[in-house]
C-alpha cells in the first residue's frame, strides 16, 4: 500500500493528469470545488455547437483505481495539509497547487457552478445565432478560434477579430500568421491587427455594445466577445506570506516548481505556476512529467534539490483550428518549428478537439 499522502488542490488538467499519473505509488487526494471536468478547448466550438456540452463536462467519478477525489472548495493550505470551506481538513505529506486560471464566460467554469456554466454557454450559443455583427477583442488562440469557428458554422454573420498586436501570434514562425491569415481572408473574417479597442464594456463576459478603436472607427456589434486572456487563481498561495507572484499573477518557484521556502513540501503547477511557459495545456503536459518524476524520487528518499531543475517548452507546439476542417500550427521538431495547415491541424486537434482523449482518460467512454 502506497504510504506517502499527496493531496492536489484542483481538478484542471494539471491535477487530474498527476493524479492518475501518482495513483499507484502515492495515496492521492484530489479536490476540487465542483464533480465534473470541463474541456476547454471544446468551450469554443460549444458556442457554435452547443450539443458539444454534454461531451465537454465529464464526472471525475470513474478515473482513479486507488486514490479519492473529494468535492470542496479548499479555503487554506497549511504545513500539513488543507482546509476545506465546510471546515473538513484533509491531512498530506506533499500538497500540488493546480488551481489554475478563470476566463471570460462562457469559455470556463466558475466557483458558481456547472449549471451556470452551461447556462452561460447555451446563451452565448443563443446570442451568435441571433447576431448580424460578431466582434472578438484579442485574437490569441480562443479569440482566433472562436472568429474560426463561429465563421465556419455561420458562413453569413460579419465577423471582426481584433487585437492591438501588430500581427497574429508575433512570437511563431511569420508563416503561422501568413496561414491564419489566409484562412480569414476565406472565411470572409475581418481582422483588425495594431488595433486598441478604448471602450471595452465588460472583461468577464459577452455583451451587445459599440467597439471604438483608438483613432476614432466604431464597430456597432450585436455581440462583443472579451477573450484578452487566462487570469491565475492563486488566491490560496497569496495567503502565504513567502510566496511571490509575477506581473501576470502567476506564482514564483524556486525552480522545483516550489513557491514558499518556509514550506517545502509545498509545490505548484499548470496556470498556477510561473515557469516560463505559457498558460496552456500543453505546458502541463510538459510539466506534469517532470513533476511525477520529481515527486517519485522523494517518495523513494532522494531529496527534490537532487533532481533536474524544471526547464519549460524553448518553443511549444500550437494547434489551432478553424472548425473540424481549416486551421494552422507549429509543431517543433528539437530546436526547429514546423507549420502545418489544414490537413495535419484538422487530424490532430480539428476533428474531434481532444474529446475522445479526455473522455477515455476519464472513463467515460459512451
Ligand atoms: C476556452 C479555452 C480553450 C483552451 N484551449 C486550449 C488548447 O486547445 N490547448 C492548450 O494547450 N490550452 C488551451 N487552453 C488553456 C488551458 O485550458 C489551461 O492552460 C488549462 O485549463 C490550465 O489547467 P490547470 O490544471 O492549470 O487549471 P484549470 O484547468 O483552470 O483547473 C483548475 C481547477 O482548480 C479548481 N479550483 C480552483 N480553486 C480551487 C479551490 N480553492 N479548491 C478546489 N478546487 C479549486 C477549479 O475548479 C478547476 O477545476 C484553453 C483555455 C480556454 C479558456
């Protein structure tokens, strides 16, 4: 029987994947707030195809053969376990921080619920069906995303993607941009690059309004769609005096993904943690390796300063489709890039968004 106890607060992507990862050697605790994992990438296709909803939530009830998930918000971690809001205390000798990042609605859940979640979801699905004029404010990949799949599903509807970066993705290979580009142009897209939006009624949620760029044009939009970003939770890390935070909220770490000296059993990773990568899941599945790797070394009595340091991605790999069938990537092969079109991003991510992946990770295969 697995002796040490390891207690991960949230069931993103990260806490889910260490969890089975740890669930042979190590008795694992998994919390989070609500009973079900939500899919984000299939989020965006969702509001252009709503009956994705149904596929997109999956019980966390069937993956763990050993360990327990437990359902609670987790109120404070302390230097032998954590808090529950209900007052339960749940006792461990490592605690992971994967609690992740919030987004503009309807793409994530919140902590009022999966029921709100999909509520949300449906009428954002209800508010583009009935739109004439679609603006998105930020085409990093749900905004670029969401113009593609929103035009894909509805070939009629005026689309304006916008975003004050020069050009898309400034930080890949100019042949990504030069694709996505040419996709828009077929898809009758209107995107708007260099451009500031001054009047951005709402970050947290989709909303009927005018968009006036810096420079005085105005867009009258039946439905603005705010998508500038992930925004860390690390609300439980900030109660802890020694842990600190970077720009973009995101914890520090010592380099072994651990934010707090005074409590070195203590680590944090995903959305959470700033390491150099990006908050996305491919830096997880990155990260969550050299984690179980790490944390199995302890388990076997090595110390975690006798192990590699985590390095991140030098250049992540990026898929992003345009509905099932258009879309472009960068795929890296050792220190190179690759961009791919439609063909290889439809196969690999366009297709079936992961969903049948997540939903066989969970057990839920009907
Ligand atoms: C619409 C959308 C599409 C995306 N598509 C892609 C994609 O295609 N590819 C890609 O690489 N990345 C994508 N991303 C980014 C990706 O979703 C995030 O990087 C990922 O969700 C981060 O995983 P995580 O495990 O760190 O946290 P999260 O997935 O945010 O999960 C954190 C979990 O912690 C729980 N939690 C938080 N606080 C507590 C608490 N106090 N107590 C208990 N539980 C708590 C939450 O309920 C949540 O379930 C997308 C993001 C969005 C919004």
């Amino acid at each position: 029987m697995p002796t040490k106890k390891i207690v991960i607060i949230g069931g993103g992507y990260a806490g889910c994947k260490l969890a089975k990862a740890l669930d042979a050697v190590a008795s694992v605790t998994l919390i989070d707030g609500k009973d079900c994992f939500v899919h984000a990438p299939a989020a965006i296709r969702a509001v252009a195809d709503n009956t994705l909803l149904d596929q997109l939530i999956i019980p966390y009830s069937n993956f763990l053969q050993q360990g327990q998930f437990v359902e609670g918000w987790v109120e404070q971690i302390n230097s032998d376990g954590v808090i529950l809001s209900d007052g339960r205390e749940l006792k461990s000798d490592i605690t992971v921080v994967a609690t992740g990042s919030s987004y503009a609605a309807p793409f994530k859940h919140t902590r009022d619920g999966l029921d709100a979640f999909r509520k949300n979801s449906e009428q954002a699905a209800s508010k583009v069906r009935q739109a004439k004029v679609i603006a998105i404010v930020g085409a990093g990949p749900v905004g670029t995303e969401l113009a593609g799949e929103i035009a894909c599903a509805y070939p009629d509807k005026e689309i304006h993607l916008i975003t004050d970066e020069q050009s898309l993705y400034p930080m890949y290979n100019p042949s990504l941009a030069k694709k996505l580009q040419a996709d828009f142009t077929a898809l009758g897209v209107h995107l708007h690059t260099g451009k500031r939006v001054e009047n951005l009624a709402s970050l947290t949620e989709p909303y009927k309004g005018d968009i006036t760029f810096a420079g005085g044009k105005t867009i009258s939009a039946d439905l603005v769609f705010p998508v500038i970003g992930s925004r860390p939770q690390t609300q439980l890390l900030a109660a802890l005096t020694d842990v600190k935070f970077a720009s973009d909220g995101r914890a520090e770490q010592d380099g072994w993904m651990r934010p707090s000296k005074s409590n070195p059993n203590l680590f944090v990773i995903g959305d959470a943690l700033c390491a150099g990568d990006a908050m996305t899941i491919v830096a997880i599945s990155r990260q969550v390796p050299w984690l179980v790797k790490t944390l199995k070394a302890v388990f076997n009595g090595k110390t975690v300063d006798s192990q590699k340091p985590y390095k991140p991605w030098v250049v992540a790999p990026i898929l992003i489709p345009m509905g099932p069938k258009m879309g472009a990537s960068v795929l890296p092969f050792g220190k190179k890039e690759m961009t791919v079109g439609h063909f290889m991003t439809s196969r690999l991510k366009g297709k079936d968004l992961f969903l049948s992946t997540y939903r066989k990770f969970f057990g839920s295969n009907e």
